[in-house]
C-alpha cells in the first residue's frame, strides 16, 4: 500500500496507530523536515529541536556536508558485511583509537548492541586472563541507563524497564552512584563495572572525578575491567570529545553510538589490547555494523567533533545556557546541572512529562530525565541566540504549570 502524499496529521497518525506497535506515545503531529536546529511539521509549524534526536542529531538537521557524504558513498558501495574489509570502517577506527585510549575497535549499530559487546568481552577476558568460569559478575550503579536488550536490560536499574521482562540477565549488583564507601562490596567475582561519567536517563548526574579514580583503582584490586559508556554523554557533548577526560581516569573499555554517525544507526565498542586480545574469530559479530555507508559518514563526523573549534563552542555556548536556565524565576526549578550541552533542569515536583507535552504548543521539541528533570541537548551547533528563544519559550510554559 502507498500511503497518499496529502493525507492530513491526522490521518497519518491514525495510520500509525493502527499499524506501529504501542511502545512509544507521540505526540499528535507529523515531524517533515528540518535544517540545523529548527523542525517543521506536515502542518508547517517550527520547533526548535532541544532533544536532538535524543542527542544524536549533533550536527543539527539536513547538514550538507553528511548529505554529500551519504550521496558519494551510496553510489559506491552500502554493504558488504564484516566479512570484508573496506576503507571507510578501518579510517573510523584509525581515527576512534587515535583520539581516545583504546587500541581496538569493535563497531555495532546502536549504543545497546555496544553494550551487550561489552558485556561478552568482559565475560570472555575474565575467562581468559583469569582462568576461571567464576568471575562473571557485572557491577552497575542505581539511575544508570545502559540499554533495553535482556543483557543491557539487566544493568538499567528501573523497575518499569525490567519488571515485564524477567528474568534477565543474572548475576549483577547495583550499587548507589557516587558512594566511595559502596565499592568495597566489589568484589573478585567482578569481571566488570560498568558506569556513565555522565548519566542521562538517569537525571543527568555527573560521576565526580573523585569518584571515577576511587572506582578505578577499586577495579585494579579486583581484576574487574572498567567500562565507561559514553553513548548519549560522549563525543563532544560535554565540551570535551570524552566525558571522562575531566576526571584523569582511563577506562579498559568505552562504548560509543548517538551522535557519532549524525542520525544513522551506528555503535561502537573501543578497549585495549589488553582486552581485545582475549576475543577469538567467531567470538562475536554483526552482519550490519561498520558498514561502508555508515563508517563513511561518520568519518565525516567525527573529523568535525572533535574539531577544536567546535569543542571551545560546546563549552562556550553550553556556559551561556547553563547561566539562562539558572536565572531563570520560577518556583518550579530546583537545580539546573551538567556541562556543556548536557544539561538537567530538575524539577521541585514530577512536571517532565507536563513541560514535554507543553513545549509542542510553544514550539519546542524536549526530552525528560525522569519524572522530574528536563534534559537539555540540543544540536551542537546551537548558537546563543537560539538558546534566548528556548528559555523564554521554557519560562513561558513554566509560568503556565
């Protein structure tokens, strides 16, 4: 069936419903088109975009330089599955392994599947450099977020996640994020800690460097990897091209995905030799990630993330919001927190959702952090001005509430 050009919203959207599995409740209008920070619907209406696709659309809407990119290599060669090499996915890695502290890559298609990679790595390096079946336990800490697959499941410690779907993976503890004195009960069973230097989901909580070098060395005595998953928190968001690189600390492995391919659907699992060296042929594979198609645009990416010029506007333009939001006069924020652009307007009382809802009417696109917190992540090419327009339309609806 070809769907008719001149269907009205609300045609499309009850197809939608009649047809897309229930899992995800959107809102009534039919999203078109966009260019750089801005969206509009089918109806015309404009919105600046503070979700970012969920803080993948780093380099905003209808960027040309991806599309040129998305174009050339089309025309070359999309697929050949991880059964070749191509240039393309060897020039990500070389680029991911240059700027970071890992050796190797592993590429996947999605933050989840990066994850899950992690999750089998530790396993199997526990197995080798150990030479034990007992080392299996994974450490993860409470409001983290680490995916919705049955083993990533098992490490996003949230009830109305986990509970339809038990029984998940075993053999996992969650201890209180930030607590030194909980890291004691990681133990040699640990084969691995899994930790966002910044959580997203989980209300935009930032590890403190202290904190992360505690963990560290807690991970040395045990013989437990570290693994610092920096899928919605990496890549430039912060204002750094890694999270982490605040805190000093290294991890043993660091799991990547949203904004590194501008909006296509790409993961990637980076360690050291260390740990790569434990992985054998056949150990692990996919027949989609690190496509050619794929890896060619995130070479394109890549290059202008991590780009000086762009980290220093990040930070410069994160401060300046940051600063907005924090003058903002409403009795109904209690904190504004983050770095760069990640940032967390909590709430005095569970208005997320309400501020969500509101923002279509004022034209905004925004995300929750929880049932309290707002999470602010626009493109990273948003300018000052377009963050005046976002905090008067946000103190519009908080003065509405």
């Amino acid at each position: 069936m070809t769907i008719a050009r001149d269907l009205t919203a609300a045609e499309i959207v009850a197809l939608g419903e009649a047809r897309l599995v229930r899992t995800y409740k959107r809102p009534p209008m039919v999203l078109s088109h966009g260019r750089g920070v801005q969206v509009w619907d089918t109806d015309g209406r404009e919105y600046l975009d503070f979700a970012a696709g969920i803080a993948v659309n780093a380099l905003g809407h209808a960027d040309s330089g991806i599309a040129a990119v998305l174009a050339e290599q089309a025309a070359k060669l999309m697929h050949t599955s991880n059964l070749y090499h191509t240039l393309p996915q060897i020039e990500l890695a070389e680029k991911l392994t240059a700027h970071s502290f890992a050796d190797r890559v592993f590429f996947t298609n999605s933050g989840t599947e990066a994850n899950e990679a992690a999750i089998k790595f530790a396993r199997k390096y526990a197995r080798v450099a150990h030479n034990t079946h007992e080392k299996t336990q994974i450490v993860c800490f409470d409001h983290a977020f680490h995916g919705r697959t049955i083993g990533s499941l098992a490490l996003t410690p949230k009830e109305a996640y986990q509970a339809p779907f038990r029984p998940l993976m075993p053999d996992v503890i969650v201890l209180p994020f930030n607590d030194q004195a909980a890291l004691a009960q990681i133990t040699e069973r640990a084969c691995a800690v899994f930790i966002e230097p910044i959580q997203g989901e989980g209300g935009i909580h930032e590890a403190t460097p202290e904190f992360l070098r505690a963990l560290r060395e807690r991970c040395d005595q045990v013989g437990a990897l570290l693994v610092f998953d920096e899928v919605q928190c990496g890549l430039g968001r912060t204002g750094d091209l890694w999270a982490h690189q605040a805190s000093g600390v290294l991890p043993d492995m660091m799991t990547l995905a949203k904004p590194l391919a501008g909006g296509l659907p790409i993961g990637a699992l980076l360690a050291t030799e260390r740990v790569a060296a434990a992985l054998s042929y056949g150990d692990h594979g996919s027949t989609f990630a690190g496509s050619p198609l794929i890896t060619a645009v995130a070479n394109h990416v890549f290059d202008r993330l991590s780009a000086a010029e762009l980290l220093a506007q990040v930070r410069r333009v994160g401060g300046y919001l940051k600063a907005r939001l924090q003058a903002i006069n409403s009795a109904h924020i209690k904190e504004v927190r983050g770095r760069g652009l990640m940032l967390g307007v909590e709430f005095t009382s569970d208005l997320a959702a309400q501020v969500v809802e509101q923002g279509y009417a004022h034209g905004l696109l925004l995300v929750g952090s929880g049932s309290d917190v707002l999470r602010v992540i626009p493109p990273l090419i948003v300018t000052e001005r377009q963050c005046d327009q976002f905090v008067e339309r946000l103190t519009a609806i908080l003065a509405n509430l």
